[in-house]
C-alpha cells in the first residue's frame, strides 16, 4: 500500500474523510505517469471551441429534421434550406459572437463546404480562428482503402489551404469515425493532431508512425449536435449542463490539468437561440480567473512541447 | 483585406476585440449585396405568427400522440378526437389569446379543414387574421405531375375564398414540402409569398418565372409541432428557447433587419398550457420597443417594396 | 355579421383589441348551443384528477422501461417488479397523498389487477374514490366482436363489483382505443360515461341508443405515462407545464366551464418523485378559491343534469 | 373494517381528511406483516448509492452515443474511447468526489473490466467502497444453462477476489436481466443479497432454497443510465428529479423504513457534470437529520438480522 493510500485510509479511520483528497493524488496510484502540473503557460483551465463548417458540403437529401419519409426519386427542398442556413446566417452570427466575446475557436471544415462558400471559408480565417480538416466530402473515410482515404483526406485539407491560405494540422473524421488507417495517414500527410477521441479531459500524446501525436479530446456531452438536434434540449438545458461542466472542471483545475472542450455546428449553433445560450455561457467562463481560451493548434502544440503532458 | 477586416485584425492586437463588431459589418464581407438597412416602415424587429389551420383535414387514422399500433381495418377513434380539439378548444383559445395581446397572426388553412369547420374559418377572418393556403388536403404535393399539383392547390385556394372571402396570397405545403414546380405554379396562381424556407432570418425576394417573388421564411425550432409533439419539450422548455431566440434578434435588430417566426398548430399550440405560455412570451416581448407584430402578407408587401431586401 | 363580430372590429378600430374578449363570447359564434354558464353547484372550476390501477393485470413481458430485446421464450423478471411496485408501493404512496390534499380521485382498474390484490382494490374504495371500469384484462378491445367485446366489459365491472362492492358507471379502454360498439355496449350495460375522449376541456352530453351518455374528457398532455415513461419529463417538467395549465383554465373559468383533468399511473405516478411533484401542484391549485375537485362519477351526473352542458 | 379504516371514514365526514394519514397505517391494512420499525441502527432514511464499474469490459462494438450505422466488418474506434473514458476519467472523479463527501458506494463490477484495470478496482476497494459481482463478461445470462451460468456467476466474483481481494456477496445481472436459476445459483455460491428488483422502496427478504435471501433494490428512475444516455435528459433535471424523490422519502421516513438508491455508470456519471450536480445533491440530502449513506452490504445485512424486514 503506498503513502496516499495509508494515508486515506487513516483518515477515513479519523473520521476525516470529508477532508478533500485531491485528483492528482486519486489519479497518481492508477497511472504512474500522470503529471500532476498545470498547463505550461500558466493557465488553470483551458476551453477549446469548436465551430463546425459543414453546410453547403451535405450530401443530397441528408438527414436534417424534416420527417425522413421523402419518396425515392425526390429532393428535399425544405431541408436543404434548413442546411443553407449554417451559411448564410449561422457563420456570420457565430463569427460575430466570437468577436463580441474575444474568443478564437477552431473550424473544421469539410473541402465541399469551403469550395461553396469560399469567402465565407476566408472570412473565418481572416477573423483570427483556426481552420482544421474534415475530409473532402461530407462521408465516411473508415471504410476507405488507404489509398482512397489518404486522397480523401489531401483533397480536403488542400481545398483549406487553396482557399483561406491556412495549413490545416488538426483532423475530425465524419462523426469521430476514423478507421485503422487513419491517423497512420494524418502523421503521412503532416498533421500534429486529432480530435476523434473522447477518454479524456485534457490532451494526451500517442505515437503514430513511432512519432508524437497529439489528441486533443472533442466532446458530445457538450455538443450541439447531440444536445439540439431539433429536439432533444432546449438552449437553457445546454446552458445549465455545460455549466454544470465548466464548475467541476475548474474546481478540478486546483490539482491537475485540465480542458473543456465545447462544440458546435453552423446549422444548430448558429441559431439566435443558441447564440445567446453560448454568450451568456462564455461570459460566465469568463468571470472566472485563470480560464484561457485557445484554438485546438495552440493546445496541441503545447501539449506536445510539455514532458508532463500524458503519453499513453 | 478590406477596411473592416483590418479593423478587426487591429482591435485583436489593441484587445479591442472585446468590442462589439456589428453583424451588418459582418456580414458585409460575404454578401456584397446584404443591405444593412433596417424595416422600411421603422420596426425595429418584426414578429410573424403562424396559427396552423388544419385538424377536421386530417387524413384517416392520421399519426398522432397515441401508439401507431392500430390494426388495419380500424379506426382510431381517440386520435380523432385529440384532432377535434384543434377546432372545438384550440383555435377559439389562441383567437382569445391574440385579441387579449392586440396581435394579428396569419393562419395557413388546409381546404378540408375549411370545409369542415366554415364559421371557424371566417371567424379567423373576421377577427382581422390572415388566411393563407395550405393545400386543399393535408397530403404531400412534391410528387404530384405540374396539373394535379396546381390543382390541388387552386381547390385550396377557392375553398378559403368561398368561405371566408379572403383572397390568399400566401402559401404552406405539407411539412413545407414543395416539388421542382410549386414557386412556378404559385406564381402563375397568383401568391406573391410563400414560406417553405429556413434558410434566413429575414425575408428575402427570388426570381420566378422572371418575377419578384417573396420568401417569408418559416421555423421549425419556434415551432410547437416539433417541440411539443406529446412529449418532447414542455412549455417551459419552449417558452425559455423561444425567448432566447428573441432575445439575440432583437439584439441583432440594433444593426441590421430581423424577423422572429413563431409557428403553432390548433391542437397543439392551442392547448392551455402552450397559451398560458404563449401569453407570457408575447408580452416579454412587447415590453421591448420598436417590436411590431405583423401577417405574413403585411411582412411579403413590404419586402418586395423594399430595395434594400435581400434579393438571391 | 353579429354584434360581438361588430364590437371586435370596432375595438380593433378604435385600438381597444388589448381588451380582454372572453371566451364564452368568442365560442358562441362557432357553437350556437355552447352555454356561457358554469358548473352547477357553483364551482369556478373542477379539477378531476385519475389514479389508473392496472398493475398485477399486465400480461406477461409487458412493454416497460427495459430494453425490449428479451429472447423469445423467456420471462422479463426484471420488468415484472417494475409493475409490482405500482401495487406495493406506487397506489399505497399515493392513497396517502390525497388523503394529506384531501381529494378523492376516480381510479379506472383493470379487472385482472383487482382479482390479484382485491384488499388494495377494496381499500381504494373505502378511502373515498372511485372504482370505474378499465376492461377484464389489459388488452385491445376495438378488435373485438360485438358479444366478446360486452363480455370483456361485463367481466372488468363484475370483478369491481365483486371485490369492492362499488357499482362502476364510468368507462376507459385500453390506450383509449374503444371500437365502433363500445359505446352501445356501456349504454346498455348501464354505465352512464365513459373517458376515452380529448376534444374538450370540460364535460358533454352525446346521444347513444338515443339516450344521454357524458363524455367526461381524458387527457395525455397532463398525463404521467406519456410525460414520464422513463425518461421524457423530468418531475419538474410535469409540474410546470400542468401549472401553466391550471393556470390557463382558471383564467378562462371566469367566462365559462372548464376543467382541469390529470392523470397518474400506479407504477409511474406512485414514485416518491412523482408524488412529491403532485402534493406541490395540488397545494398551489388549491391555493385558488372556486376550486373543487371532484370524482368523475360526480362529474358525469352533475353534467348530465344540467341543462347547459354541451349537447353534441 | 379495521379501526384505522373507521378512522379514516370519520375523519372524511368530520372534514378531517385533511389531516396527515401516515403511511404506516395505509400500509397496514394491505399487507399485514409490514412492520411499522424504522431501521435498526437508528437511522430515519438510508441512501445507496451504485457506482457500476463495466467500461473496459464491454464487448465489441458495444452501444454507445454515436450513430448505430456502422458497416459490418469495421471497429467503432470513437465510440471504444467513450468506454475508455470511464475507467481514464470517470470513476477516478466518482472516487474523489465520494471522498469529498464522505460516502462509501457499492460498485458492482464486471469480470472482465476488473481485469482489464485491476489497480482500479483496487483502488476502489481501498478506499473504503464495496465490490459486487456484475457477472464474468457483460453479456446476458438469463438465457444460460444452469451450470453456464453458475461458471458465469462465478467466474466473475472470483475476477474480483484474486484482482482486490474483497469478497462479493452482493450481484447485479446485466440490465438487471437473472433467468429462473439465477437466484438459486447466488445462494448456493454463498451472495447474500441481490438488487435485479424495482419492486419497494426498501429492502426485503425472500426465501431462495429454503433460507433467506435478501434484497436490495435498484432503480431506474434515479439512475444517469436511463436518464442521461446521451441526450435524455440534462443534469439539472436528473439533479430535480432525485432531490423530489428524497424530499418524498424523508417525508415517509418518518413513519415507515425507506431507503434512496441512486445509480450511476462509469462513463456517464462520471462526467464532470453529473459529478457536479451529484455533489450538489448529496450535499443537499446530507444537511437532513437521520439520513445515513451506506454500501449495500450493510443494508442486506442489517435487513437478515432484522425480524421487522418486510418478508416476503
């Protein structure tokens, strides 16, 4: 039994046992090679947005609210407007929100979308975010030969450098799906990170190709997607849970590192309703000392220069 | 880069980016053609109520709360009586309820419904409500051949006239499902709107058959059918969301043109819990100045009298 | 047009539409024979709330908050005590509940559950509420030939009759799914209402073998198996959103008949939590004056006495 | 009719029904042998809390948020890091905060996660928490032969002696699903208790092979399986939901034996925002006088050694 052990034990014996024993305590006796340090530039917390750019990339007749009961042979008019939306209004009022809050965020972008609206594409760029791939079409890639899947992924990540100028680092797979290949062609093709992974609340660092690679975890519990999706929460509901995140979070912040990670969709997140459910949610982060907010290629880059950064 | 875009960049490097940057700016940059003006009669938002017309139209055994297990050849006699509450409680109570808040709404009337119900429907009327057409059955119109479909939409159309008097100009298809032809045949019939559209927060005017025609776009996420639905949101749940969505509106409203669409059915947003709701909603909002509460064919008039409307 | 059309319109003219337009005259236009009246012993509104006693009376792997995946051939242990707690804990819990609110409920059983737990069945009984009749087993009766279906009915108010000396007049089937000869059958059987009806928010008379029959309307929004069932409302929810009910219709009692119908299920509306939710709900509704609740049975015959209520 | 029937019958005439009838005396009448005692030790309401220990143990391509669409022949690599996230973050954060406020849990383990993660559940021994058996793999059993499922059974309490030492006397069958044998089974391999039952609200005994066996009930509807899943229902209303459901217990523990089980899984309950609204409501539930939090062992034995144990 080592220290931290004994001395739980004695204390639970003393009826001490309210007393608070700390996470990285708990966390040391499972993974010997957790750090107990803090993010290397000081932070305590570190918040990590997302903001989807996928619209205009969707296939014909993707699913959206509308009942799926179209007869074969037809378009579905109404939901594609439903998709246009993400463009024409919810980019714009997420990119304005962004700068009201002074926060910077990163973009996956699927190639099909950018090549629709290009400006738009820049336009996110220009105003300071991250643009990060996810893929050339709006489709699976883990059922991809690795030849196809490589070209899938190239295509999409040069259609974001031939249009914003931006050379995308960071990759989400369509629905986190990756497949056995995947990161082995993200390291080819000179990525830093993924984010296709949800074990953990702060980054981590695994070798690919006998190299470091960076995981910087994404989320569904904190996703507009999961949450929204027509019906499923109302914005106060979002509201209160991602708070409820937050709190704990940073109450955990005291002893170790720690990320939350939030996300986004153009088409759900954009809305006026969720807009205003997120402004009222970052403002509150913000009250709170020793929050940063970071794109996903500055927390991977850390994470990746930092020794007590967790290697599995 | 343009100036706004330096503006931008430079009050990031000042950290000024905490200053409001206003969503007209922004969305200058994309659409060169977005005018930043506001509503041609000085609203400062403007605020569109559907009342949907359609319980006594409704097909046999139509879907509804109760389990869709009924064995053929029967009917389901309590589901019929779950759409009788649209006339006999629903749309009585929410014409209570808009005269009460001094709000006229436009109404989307199936044929059949109007058949059923005349008085009901010439009361909507009379009490100074927009009927608009929504088909003469409550049945798809997407996969009907260009004769049947106009058809179809004419027999709407004239049961409406017939009964009430009123000549619509408006149009709704079933679960805004339009077919490749329905703008083309509504103009020929006629309208000079219509709704099946999600893609802004605002009315815009498109070209069919080479005439000015409006779009004066619906909800699905202020709309109750999708919210409430027997079991998805309560009425607080909609009552909260539908506040925070006017709540970013009408912030966005300082800066450029906005409309918040509101959206309910007679047996589902005319029960008592969705009024007692709604009638709280309305006058939240109305405590804010400059919100004009208009019909859809007040709101088309105007956006195609308007030079600075948005023109796809 | 007739005088409360004019007085609208002129209202509306003269800017006076914020006045309030009572109901009572709003329906009087769309139904000439609908009364203005109240209720006739003077209550503002009634409140009838209903305790559905069926557990123990389920047919084998009946459907329940399990995972339906159980392998053919085998039993649902699981889900057998998930009905069982309607009797042992969920009808005891709430029998003391409103013996502490002081109302009497109706409970509609079903007849295989009073043969299984005759003293609970007795016991409901003699704490004051009513024994309606909820069919002999738990099972579909709209497909049933004329003389089984009497039979199925006969066997349920036998049982009742049988154990708990109470002679039942009022009917609900099964997912209120009663068949093109259920109400000829009640008639004849003697029963004087039946529930399986949600097109009002107050009594009516119908015409069956051309005598009287009461219509005492059921509801599914103010309902814990449609709200709960698991996992679609939390408690609160129902609270809220049968407050703002309440709320609505005792406004509306001021100009014309209303009431309020809620109900609960043995294995769902008996939890701690449930019952808990409604002893805060029943304490605020009885906070208002005018209010009384009332059994079903008194409902029917106060209905059926009085010669304003609705003759459809 | 008994005393307390007469009682009750006066006190309605003499408009006394209103007065609290205690639930002891309602119960009193139904089942004859409830015992009216509260609990041996004193205690006036005892919680139990689960904290299932299955991720690392689930099968292949098992069940999770993601979209269930994947292709045959494919591994879902996202949704095995939802999985990893329990053992990496979840209880890990469960453990502290179990420690944070004082409380010993009862975590029933899956064979095959103990030794997927032995130091874990260790450490889950360690500090203080009981280990319950959860069968060998995480898998149905109620469709085994007898002796399939004894080696099942035991093969997994044997995973948990060798792996932390501790002695299970307590099962948990997947979703709650035992077979006819399997009671049979645990008392011939010496459990004591299990809790594959929704029945009461309190523990009770039976008699398996002719001794007694005790129960210790689960629940659904205080568990973050059902409710939470993904996108159910939100913290705050699950933290709503079981604080309700407490102030009705404490209410009723004043005159009979309660007990609160809450239930949590590794991987969603031991997200940082279900850990935070848990703290809040154990906080809530430990500012009550008599309530005592204990491991389900103690519970079972307390209920064997106790004559006033409902027996069933």
């Amino acid at each position: 039994m080592d220290s931290r052990r004994k001395f739980i034990q004695q204390s639970s014996a003393l009826g001490l046992s309210h007393l608070l024993l700390p996470s990285f305590l708990a966390k040391a006796s499972t993974k010997e090679n957790t750090p107990s340090s803090k993010w290397a530039d000081g932070s305590r917390l570190v918040v990590s947005i997302s903001m989807q750019f996928e619209s205009g990339g969707e296939p014909e007749n993707a699913e959206s609210p509308f009942p799926q009961n179209l007869e074969k042979g037809y378009r579905d008019l109404p939901a594609k407007t439903w998709y246009e939306y993400g463009y024409k209004e919810g980019i714009p009022r997420m990119l304005d929100n962004w700068d009201r809050l002074g926060v910077k965020v990163t973009s996956h972008m699927v190639g099909t979308a950018v090549l629709k609206n290009p400006q738009l594409a820049s336009e996110i760029v220009e105003r300071g975010h991250e643009a990060a791939a996810h893929g050339m079409n709006w489709s699976s890639q883990y059922n991809l030969p690795y030849e196809q899947e490589k070209k899938f992924i190239k295509d999409g990540v040069d259609a974001i450098k031939n249009i914003t100028g931006f050379n995308a680092i960071g990759y989400n797979a369509n629905w986190l799906r990756r497949g056995e290949n995947t990161l082995s062609i993200l390291q080819e093709l000179g990525f830093k990170y993924h984010i296709d992974d949800l074990s953990r609340d702060e980054p981590f660092v695994i070798k690919v190709n006998q190299k470091d690679f960076a995981v910087v975890p994404y989320t569904l519990r904190n996703n507009d997607i999961l949450l929204i999706e027509g019906k499923n929460f109302s914005t106060n509901q979002f509201f209160n849970q991602v708070k409820a995140e937050f709190d704990q979070l940073y109450f955990e912040s005291q002893f170790k590192r720690r990320m939350l990670s939030i996300s986004f969709h153009d088409r759900i997140g954009g809305t006026p309703q969720m807009v205003q459910s997120t402004y009222d949610l970052i403002k509150y982060i913000q009250s709170h000392k020793g929050v940063s907010f970071k794109r996903k290629d500055e927390i991977a880059t850390m994470a990746l220069n930092d020794a007590n950064t967790i290697r599995e």
